[in-house]
C-alpha cells in the first residue's frame, strides 16, 4: 500500500520540521495587542472552553469524594459532606488482588517500553538521518507506509504467532515490538530532530576517525535529548493507558495492568460501588497528569513537530 | 475559491541531503570510495537491524498470514482450513457487520470533521498571542493525552448515562432523550462527543501551521481592502492546507479504528454487546468479538483486511483530492 508517492506527500504535509523542538527556541514573535474589548472577549472565549475540557476531570475527583448513590444524580461537582471510604476501599484491592499490583505491572511495562523505544527508535532514525546506505529510500517508504496501516490488520496473526511461541500471558508481546522500532512516529520524530543537527559536528568527528557508533554515542544522543525525551513521556503515557494490547495478550488478574484491573472492577462491582470506581479512576490517572503537568512543554512541542498522535 | 494551486516540487524525503555526488571528477579514487559506500552500507544495516527484525517478524510477515488467514476457516486450535471467499460472503450477509460499518462511518463522518472544526476553531483564537496563550494551549491539549484511558471511559459513561449531567442539561432546554449511553441511537453521539472533546491534538499541529503564515501577508491583504472572512479563506486556509489535510488524513484514519472507549462506554462484551442493542458496536470492536470470543480468526482476519481497504481507499481519495486543495510553498 505504500508507494513512492506516499511518503514524498506525507513528508511535505507535515508541517515545516524546525517550527517545534529545534536545538534553540525562538523568541515568540508578535507583539502583545492591549485592545481591550477584543482581548476581554478573548479570554472569555477561552475560559468558556477551557470549563468544558476540564468539566469531566474536576467532575472525576469531586465525584471520588462523593457517596456511591450521589455520583451520578446529583449536580454539585463537589459533595457537601466530602468521604473519603471511596479511597480507603482502594486498599482492600480488586478481587483480591492489591491495587498496587496492577500499578507495578504497569509502570514495568511502561518503562520497558521506554527503554526498548529509545534504544531502537534512535538507532534507526540515526541511520535514516546520518548514514548513506543503498535501499534507504525504499525502507523510509516502507517505514511512513507503516505508520498509516490500521494495527488490526496485525493485530490477529501477531496473537497467533505470540501463541504459538508460549508467550501468552507474558509481557513478551507487549514488550517486544518496542525493542524492534515498530513505532514509526517516534523514529520519525528522532529523524526529523537529527537532520536538523548542525552536519559540521559529525563531518568533523568523521576527520577524526569516529565510527558511527561512537558518533550515535557521544555526538547525536546527547544533542537529541528533547526528542529522546519527548519520545520517552508519549511512550510512558501510551503503554500506561494501552487498553487492547493487555486485554489481549494478558489472562491472569495478577499481571493485569492498571486499565485491565480498572475494567475488572467496573465489570465485577459496577454500579454498588461507583465511588470505589471512580476513586481508582482519578488514581489511574494520576501518573498521566503528573508527566503532563510536568513535561507538557516537550509534548505539546512533539506534537507540533511530527503532527502525528502516539 | 481563488487560491492558487501550485504543484509541490517532487522533492522526495531523504534525497536532498544524500547520496554524495561522487562520480569520476571529483573522485580520485574509485575503489577506495567504493570500500567506503560498502562499509556505509553495512553500518546502515546494522543500526537499521531492530527495525528490519521488526518490520519483517511483526509487520510484513503477519500483514501475508493475515491474508492467509482471511481465506480460512480458523479457531486457533485446529489447523486453518481453506475456505476461499466464504469468510467474505458470510461478511457482508451478516447484518451484525452491516451494522458495525453504518456505526463506524457515522462516528467517522460526524466525528472527525466537528473535531477538526473544533481544533482549527480554537487554534484561530489561540493564534492571537494573548497573555495566557501557553496555559490554554497546555490545557486543551489535556484531554488528548487521557482521552484513550479506560478511566475517561468510566468517566464519559457515567457523565452520559440517565439524569447524570447531559440529561439534566437537554431537560432544562425541553429535551426528554435519557442518557446518551443507555439509548442504542445516542450512545454514539456520546464518542463523537469523546473524540471532539480531545481536539487538543490537532489543535497544537493548526496553531504550528498558523505560526508558519508570513504576517506580510495579511498586511497586504488588509491595504487592499480585505475583510477577515476574505483575508482567511484567501490566505490563511491555503497557507494552512498542507497542515490541514495532514489533520484530516490522520485523524480519519485513526477515528476508523476506534476500540477501547466504544468498548468500555457500551459496557464491554460482556454477553458480546457493545452498547444498547450494538449501539456502540463499532468495526473493530466486532473484529474484536469474532476473533477473541468467537474464536472465528480467519473471520477477523478478512474483516481487518476490510478495514485496511477502506483505510487504503479513503487514504488514497485524500491524496488524489490533494492537488485540488492543498497549496505547497515552492520548495517548501
């Protein structure tokens, strides 16, 4: 499905690579315009939106401090009398199962999932950016045609091989495709960041004698930290809310991840004990928002760099 | 329209700063360069080996069993039997996938433009650098980081379900509908509300294309008399369109395979539903029933293949509308 012409348009769609993350960051042009009604109309504008992206999470933590019965019929955001049993039932664990399980299950993944796409994610796009080799064109093709295939075409026969291999069950399946740079974006991220790397750096470390090892090494790593970290927090995040690999690929409530735990109890206690659900909810969460919150700047810049979701 | 069409130079992606221009001028020695474009080789290989593993053992090879499998009849237990188009007719006979495409194309078709209208909406406010211009952006962009959790999930059914908080507000304008998530019409209204809810994304990738814009643009525009509506639909939407179809390209792409909300907002598959009577049974929450409940994988697999021709059709229509619509800088 993917042809030459695919990946010729899809690298001029995307926008313009040096608007985001580059090297050094532009001072934001334009001036402040101190027009006062345009701007009062702005900014009322802008709250109006902002209560509606906000609405379901503040809904989500006054809801957790709410009794069961009061979380859906009732209007106020926040309870007049605040509990907080919804949490403290937190500990008693899912189906006998401590929710700090679920929680450790998932930040293994996630982590290994960041290594395994800093490792090779970087490796390609370095060779992608920095080496000449014959059929490099051909592979980038097969690379962009990769990333507009939907996943469930492969979503069948790579559970049919991961079966046949025993490794149901395991985070084997959700693990190794991350060693294996079958993430397009985040290559594609690293590659854009790593052609804008002044050539001179690796043209003289090449005088020098430096193999590309040592180049990838000391030169263009450490010069890529913002895409590297930016790849780091999509992948922490993506592996964290993953719903379909785990519900897939994992059986045993032991090894469920957070999302999977979080179903269990919707499924297993529903509606008598939404407080208990919606507590576990906002937890779950809490590690997105946290990355969020702290490295929005890489995101949002990521984003604008690449165009292209995790 | 009035927009000038110009035809993007075919520059290929890697081409420009590749291929050293050795040839027999500028290079003494042949053999040496030649020893020198071998090792290159070897080392591009080399780095490149994850993802050729990657791309041969997870993505091609399955992408030809899947195929295989199509054709099949498959329970994971007995070997594949051949079973030619059977999986095809008994596909598009079966009233439950008709109505999983009719799902699928309404969230797509209703979805995808309302968010990408919300997005660009948005994008244009925030393009004016106010005070708080960064705290916005950070905010809308929120939703599009937790919006694929399983917690926002819960959060939407419950928002959406009977005299929860939408009820209550269409009572209050004389709409008596119930809860979006317990009608089998509505619930997937309550996704499309879900993925416009997340315009964050595309929003960020607008407001980049936006900053692209050269002012001089719309100051000649405005010594020439033209209004706003005129000076965005004649500048900044062609400006824009190469980060506008990118937009539409990939957000069409992604709302075609929709799982994990509409699985968890329509309760799951519990008893194989998806939703109030299938409301929210979406594509490839069906592929997901007849692979992994049903045990039917070569089923599956023939409707993924279907999916990946409509994906490959509507990408393909995009590309081809493009030249139309989508104004490329000269050598941009």
């Amino acid at each position: 499905m993917s042809s030459p012409g695919l990946s010729t348009s899809l690298d001029q769609g995307a926008p313009p690579p040096a608007t985001g993350i580059t090297p050094t960051r532009s001072p934001k042009a334009g001036s402040l315009r101190r027009r006062l009604p345009g701007s009062l109309a702005w900014h009322i504008g802008s709250l109006a939106i902002l209560a509606v992206i906000l609405y379901p999470v503040v809904w989500v933590v006054g809801g957790s401090f709410k009794k069961s019965e009061d979380i859906i019929g009732s209007l106020d955001l926040f309870p007049g009398d605040p509990i907080v049993s919804n949490y403290t039932r937190l500990t008693e664990g899912i189906a006998d199962i401590s929710v700090s399980t679920f929680f450790l299950n998932s930040l293994t993944l996630a982590v290994g999932s960041v290594v395994g796409i800093l490792v090779s994610c970087s490796l390609t796009a370095y060779a992608f950016a920095k080496i000449k080799f014959a059929g490099r064109n051909l592979l980038f093709t097969l690379m962009i045609g990769t990333l507009l295939l939907p996943y469930h075409v492969l979503l069948i026969p790579q559970y049919v091989l991961f079966r046949n291999m025993e490794m149901i069950n395991t985070y084997t399946p959700l693990l190794l495709p991350k060693y294996l740079a079958t993430e397009a974006f985040f290559v594609f991220l690293m590659m854009q960041f790593m052609r804008n790397l002044p050539k001179e750096l690796d043209e003289a470390a090449r005088l020098d004698g430096c193999g590309h090892l040592r180049i990838y090494w000391s030169i263009v790593l450490p010069l890529c930290r913002p895409a590297l970290i930016t790849s780091a927090i999509f992948t922490f995040i993506n592996a964290w809310n993953d719903f379909m690999g785990p519900l897939i690929y994992l059986n045993e409530p032991d090894k469920y991840t957070v999302s999977l735990g979080l179903k269990m109890f919707v499924d297993q206690e529903g509606l008598a004990n939404y407080g208990g659900m919606i507590a576990m909810s906002l937890v779950a969460l809490l590690p997105v928002l946290a990355f969020f919150v702290t490295f929005q700047r890489y995101l949002i810049d990521g984003m604008a760099t690449s165009g292209l979701k995790g | 329209m009035g927009t000038t069409v110009t035809h993007a130079p075919a520059t290929e992606g890697l081409t420009k700063d590749s291929e050293p221009r050795h040839g027999p001028v500028n290079s003494p020695r042949p053999a040496a360069l030649k020893r020198r474009g071998r090792r290159e080789t070897l080392a591009g290989y080399l780095f490149m080996s994850p993802w050729i593993a990657g791309f041969l053992l997870l993505t091609a090879g399955p992408m030809v069993a899947s195929l295989y499998f199509a054709f099949t009849d498959y329970n994971l237990f007995d070997a594949p039997k051949w079973v030619g188009l059977d999986n095809f007719s008994e596909m598009f006979d079966d009233p439950r996938w008709q109505h999983s495409v009719r799902v699928t194309l309404w969230y797509v078709v209703v979805g995808t433009p309302l968010k990408l209208f919300a997005a660009l909406g948005v994008a244009l406010l925030l393009a004016q650098s106010r005070r708080g211009q960064a705290f916005y952006r950070a905010a809308f962009y929120a939703p599009s980081l937790i919006g694929a959790s399983v917690s926002i999930a819960i959060v939407w059914k419950a928002i959406f379900s009977d005299d929860a908080i939408v009820d209550r507000t269409q009572k209050l304008f004389g709409v008596d509908a119930g809860g979006w998530t317990g009608d089998p019409d509505l619930i997937i209204y309550s996704l499309v509300a879900l993925t416009v809810w997340q315009f964050g994304a595309p929003m960020v990738i607008f407001l980049a294309g936006l900053k692209q814009v050269p002012r001089e643009l719309y100051e000649a525009a405005e010594v020439d008399g033209a209004g706003k509506l005129r000076r965005f639909w004649n500048i900044t939407l062609p400006m824009i369109s190469p980060v506008l179809f990118f937009n539409v390209l990939l957000e069409t792409i992604h709302s075609f395979q929709i799982f994990s909300s509409a699985y968890i907002v329509g309760g799951g598959a519990g008893g194989n539903a998806c939703g109030p009577a299938d409301g929210s049974m979406v594509y490839t929450c069906y592929l997901y029933v007849q692979g992994f409940e049903n045990s039917r994988m070569g089923l599956a697999s023939a409707m993924a293949w279907m999916l990946l021709v409509a994906v490959a059709l509507v990408t393909a229509v995009l590309f081809w509308s493009q030249k139309r619509w989508v104004h490329y800088e000269e050598g941009a």
